[in-house]
C-alpha cells in the first residue's frame, strides 16, 4: 500500500483517527509509530483538547525528547505545559504532589545506585541472615537481593505481603523456604531504611503512585480529570506495574492509546512482559486494535527472514510487514559449532570481504544480541589483524579486571567514593575483612567523615597499603 498524499498509509490514518475510547496499536518495526503519536496529538489539539489534558509516556528519557521535539515543531496552536514524560518522571511529580496522602515527605530524593548498595549491605551485616549472609563474602547476594527487591516492587508486591507469602510456606526445613522468609525481612528492613532517608528509588515511585491511586478514589478521580488522553510508547516493555498505572489514569473516559510490538519486547530483565498486551484486550475487551505492518525501514528479505525466525512464537500477535523499499540481496546464513567458531567465522569473512575489496570496513557492522557476547567477536577480529570499533558495548568495562582499575581511578579522584573504596579492599593486594571494612563505613557515615580518613586512621596493614598506593598515585 502506498502512502497517501499526505503521508499517511490507511492504517495510520485509521489509528490517528480514532480519538476516543481504547486503542491498541500492534506496530511493526519500522512502520512509523512515532509518527503516529504525533499526528494523534496534533489531531487531539486541533479537536480543541488543551496541551495539558494529553499525557504522552515513554520509556527513555531520549524517546521523550525526541517525541516532544517533534511535537513542539508540529504543534501550532498555543500551547501550556506539554506533558511528554518518562513513567518514572510521572510518577515522580505525582508524588511530589499527591505523596503526602500516604506519608511520603514531599522533599523526597531518589536513592542512588551507590546508596541502595550500602543500605542493603547496612541491613545484611544488621540482620547476618544465616542462608543470606556469609562472614566471608558478605556482599556476594547484594546484586541479587537488590534485583530481587526491584521485581517485588514491579509486581506491586509490598514488603508486609513478601514477609506474610513467605510465611506461609510450609516446608520450614527447606532451605529455599528458609532463604525466601530471609529475603522477605531483608525486603522490610530494606525498604524502612529508604523511607527513613526520605529516599525512593525509581520502582518506587511507580509502586506508591498506584497505592495512592487504589486507596484514594478521589485522587485517581483528579487525575482522570486532568489528563483526559493519555498514549503510550513501547508498551510491549511495560511491567505489571506500569500497566496498572495506566488501567487507574485511564479512568471512566478511558482514552488510552497503547502503541507496542510484542516482537521487539526487550526488557524482559526489568520486570516487562508481553502479557501486558494481552492484559490490555482483557481489561479493555472493546478496545479499538490497528496493525501497523508497513515496513519503511528494511527490504524484502530481510523481513521474510525475521518474520519466519518470530512467527515460531506461539503467543505472538498476528501481523505480517510488508516493505514499501522493494527487494534487495538475499540474507545467507553461517552455522557454526561453538560461540568460538562462530565469533571467527564473522571475523575471517570480514576480513575477505575487506581484502577482496567487496566493501569498505565502515560499511561493515557486526550486531550482537548482549553485551556478554562481545568479547569472543573482539578477540577473533584482534587474533587476524582486523581493526574495530565498539558503539554501545560495555563488555570489556564488565570484565573484573577493568572494574578494579576503573575503582582505583575514582577512588583517586573521590576518595570519599565508598563502593569504590571498598571494592578495592577486597583485592588480594588490600585482603581486608568485608566485616571490619563494614565497620568503618558505618563509622564514616555515623561520624561524618570521609571513608578515606577512616582508612587512614585504622590500624590495619591492608587499609593502609590502599591509602598509600592512592595517595602516591595521585601524586
């Protein structure tokens, strides 16, 4: 189908179009979604809906800009405040607003990486829960607890509801039930020490906006109000929290515009899931669905390919892309054995497409699925003499040996850096005991004092090897 004169397939402008009631948008990669939304605002505002009724969500705080950007330039019409904002951004000033109503201070901060660590650290040497806590490697489950927190939170799983759940078990011998009805104080504990601070993090800006949102009709009622439209980005990402959110926004008029692809759902780790977009049909049965399947983006068999590899997915949405740029080279495939043979497979056809002068080396790209898979690529393109460039890698800053030396630089630079401070306590150079480390932490916060100063001061020959070898560093 070709664009119509004025820019739009028929699908688009049937998506524009529809300004009242649910509307789920299943739009393929590359099918002009972002346009969509834009037009949709635009249309709102020339049908007479104030800027500030249209709350527009993303989920990065680049696809904010970047639709904003795109609105301001296209929107002609006076305009107030434009309400185009992350889902953490929303809920922050909700909060900052309404928060008060279930005890959070309006001066709230959001809590740091750093500070999350230390907390959770604080409350496992408090606590030492036996299947938690070991005396020898006491921050080892830190990570893992703090993701594990950070999912609770997604789910909309309260600290007393974890303690009560976990409670409930009855296999009190089993030392997964044990560790459960550990995790769960450590959840409490956890999330009193946040509240006391007068900190938030960001899954809790999301887990107290809905609360607030449950419990105080009147306020959910407000804010209906206020935002009389309402249209999200990426909602394929979205976790059970943030869809919830939505569901309460949504109120009576339930003008909710949902734009997602449950092919291209990658947040998976943070709590998102694909059966939100379900959710969505089940929660809203009459809801309005427009497929989006004109690819602008990629040719014939490029699509072909991805769309016989997805349609493997028994659960997926049913829809077909289709390219508007016509054919191109077919896609060949390479099988390997191993990672390793694959990683130098890639690499020696790099090399003889480059030596054969089939193309340039800076039309050559090399996509990897994670981070995780970048090295093996990097070491077959080094072992052949093979120049490279990484864009958007953090692999190589992953590895332990790299994290120490990036420790050691900040540390340099921030000696009241703590997380750095006490990462490098624990080389095999320092081989300080995390116990007594933890101890002067705690000192250092409860005194006031730089840990650095801390370090110094202690009588213990690994401490002050670190002060030595930073100060001789710096110079």
């Amino acid at each position: 189908m070709i664009a119509s004169a004025a820019g739009l397939t028929d699908a688009q402008k049937t998506a524009v179009a529809h300004t009242r009631g649910p509307l789920l948008i299943v739009a393929g990669a590359g099918t002009g979604k972002t346009r969509v939304l834009v037009e949709r605002y635009r249309r709102l505002r020339t049908q007479g809906v104030p800027a500030e009724q249209i709350l527009l969500l993303t989920f990065t705080e680049k696809a904010a800009r970047e639709v904003l950007d795109r609105v301001e330039l296209e929107d002609e019409l006076p305009a107030g405040e434009r309400f185009v904002l992350t889902y953490h951004a929303f809920a922050q000033r909700f909060l900052q607003e309404e928060g008060w109503l279930c005890g959070i201070p309006k001066a709230f901060r959001i809590v740091s990486e750093v500070r999350k660590w230390e907390l959770m650290r604080d409350v496992l040497l408090t606590r030492r829960p036996p299947h938690l806590f070991h005396a020898q490697r006491p921050y080892e489950r830190i990570a893992e607890l703090l993701k594990l927190v950070e999912r609770l939170k997604q789910e909309l799983v309260s600290p007393d509801e974890f303690v009560s759940w976990a409670g409930r078990m009855v296999d009190v011998e089993d030392p997964v039930v044990v560790a459960q009805r550990e995790a769960a104080l450590v959840y409490r504990d956890y999330q009193q020490r946040l509240l006391v601070e007068e900190r938030l993090d960001f899954d809790d800006t999301i887990y107290y906006t809905v609360q607030l949102l449950i419990n105080q009709p009147s306020v959910a009622a407000r804010q209906s109000r206020r935002f009389t439209h309402l249209m999200v980005d990426e909602f394929q990402d979205t976790n059970f929290g943030q869809s919830r959110l939505l569901e309460l926004l949504a109120g009576p008029e339930r003008n909710l515009c949902v734009v997602g692809d449950d092919d291209q759902s990658i947040y998976k780790f943070r709590g998102a899931s694909v059966a939100n977009l379900r959710r969505f049909r089940s929660v809203f049965p009459d809801a309005a669905m427009v497929r989006l399947e004109q690819n602008f983006r990629s040719r014939g068999p490029i699509l072909r390919a991805a769309g016989r590899l997805i349609a493997l997915d028994p659960e997926r949405l049913e829809k077909r892309l289709e390219t508007t740029r016509g054919e191109g080279r077919p896609v060949s495939v390479l099988t390997a054995t191993s990672v390793t043979d694959e990683a130098d497979a890639v690499a020696a056809y790099v090399k003889t497409a480059i030596d054969e002068g089939r193309h340039r080396p800076n039309a050559i790209a090399i996509l990897l699925r994670a981070n995780a898979h970048l090295h093996n690529f990097a070491r077959a393109l080094q072992r052949i003499g093979v120049a490279y460039q990484v864009s958007g890698g953090r692999g190589f800053y992953q590895q332990p040996e790299i994290k120490d030396c990036l420790a050691f630089l900040r540390a340099t630079d921030s000696p009241d850096d703590t997380v750095c401070l006490m990462r490098l306590l624990s080389l095999p150079r320092y081989a300080v005991d995390p116990v007594q480390a933890g101890r002067w932490s705690r000192r250092a916060r409860d005194e006031g004092r730089r840990f650095f100063d801390i370090l110094e001061e202690a009588e213990d020959g690994g401490a002050g090897r670190l002060t030595m070898d930073l100060r001789h560093f710096a110079g």
